[in-house]
C-alpha cells in the first residue's frame, strides 16, 4: 500500500540568484498533504527553480524551506525518500530497456501497481532500449515513474509539453486519480495541465 504520512513543506523568504541576477525574491508559502499547487508564470520568471527548491534539489540564496513528515521536522536530504520528480531535463538511463529500469527502479522505490502493468499503460516495447525512445515516449515513463511510485509528494514541470492529444489526456486522468491524498506540485504555462489545482503561485504577481 502507498505510504500514507503527511507532508508539510514551508517556504520562508525564498529567494534565487543566478550569478548577479535576482531570479525571485521574498518567496512564503505553506504546501500541504491533500491538496494540488500550480506554479504558473512565463519562461523565465524561475518557476523550475521554485520547483527545485520545494524538491529540496536547489538550496535558496535566502530564506528557508522547513520540511515536516507526520509533523516531525526533516532534514531536506532524507526527502526523496517521500518524492517523485518529473522533468522534461530528466535523464533515463539511455543503455537500459524499459525491464531493467523498472528492476532498478523497484529495488529502491516500490511500485502501487505491478511492474506488468506499468508496462502495459505506457505502451512501450520492454525490451527496447531508452536511446530509441522518442521524447514523448520518455516522458510517459517519467510520468509513470511520478504517479505509480509509493510517495507522498508528487513534483512535475511541464508535464506534457512532449506529449500527444491521446497521452495528455492519459496525464489528466492519472495526475489527478494518483495524486489523491498526497501534496501535487506542478510547475506550467500551460493551463489545462494544471486547471484542477486548488491553489496557485503565480510568479509574476511575486516579481
């Protein structure tokens, strides 16, 4: 069964800089098991970066981010513990096939469903190795990697920027059905990725 603690992720003053460039500053927010965050705003404005941080991938120039598991406070380092991650920058092991990576894959991190069913869902050869997948093909995996792994959190940017009508429709009956009870995040410009979030980070309104 998926793991059922609860997550608090707190954003204290976030500020980013890249070199001399202020990316965003003054950053609070409250992220909680059960509900839905779209970070929203044009290329750019640092909603990847945002998404790193709450990942606990990028340390901030400034401020804090307090991570809480079941209300016990938790260094960012053991978070992955609790997170899947989604991104088109992403790499999967290019000399694997579909089989071993979810062999590696499972080792580390259980699956909700089995390993047959997830094959059978992406609709992808098992055998043929990830160099000979399309960009899209990719991204179906990422994505089934992100909602089918037991987790608490589920972080994605840009989820369908490399998908077709028949696949973007797949991502919005699978984020919002395996999403249920846990704290999504989605980074986008894109509206109908996100339309069912029930808060939003709009970078722009922050800059």
């Amino acid at each position: 069964m998926p793991q059922s603690n609860s997550i608090s992720i707190q954003l204290n003053g976030v500020a980013k800089k890249f070199n001399a460039t202020w990316i965003f500053k003054g950053i609070n927010a409250s992220l909680s098991t059960g509900n839905a965050y779209a970070i929203t705003g044009p290329n750019g404005s640092g909603k990847s970066t945002l998404l790193k941080i709450i990942a606990g991938i990028v340390t901030p120039n400034k401020g804090t981010i307090d991570f809480k598991v079941s209300g016990k406070a938790t260094n960012p380092e053991d978070m992955y513990r609790h997170i899947t991650f989604c991104a088109p920058y992403m790499d999967l092991p290019e000399e694997m096939n579909l089989t071993e990576l979810l062999s590696f894959h499972t080792r580390l991190r259980p699956l909700i469903i089995s390993t047959e069913q997830l094959i059978e869902t992406v609709q992808i050869e098992p055998a043929k190795e990830i160099r000979n997948y399309s960009s899209g093909m990719k991204q179906r995996v990422k994505l089934a990697l992100a909602f089918y792994t037991q987790t608490n959190v589920i972080l994605l940017d840009e989820p369908t920027g490399t998908l077709d009508d028949h696949w973007t429709e797949w991502y919005l009956a699978e984020v919002q059905k395996c999403s249920a009870g846990k704290l999504l995040v989605i980074s986008s410009n894109h509206q109908p990725e996100y339309s069912f979030c029930n808060h939003i980070i709009d970078m722009t309104a922050l800059k």
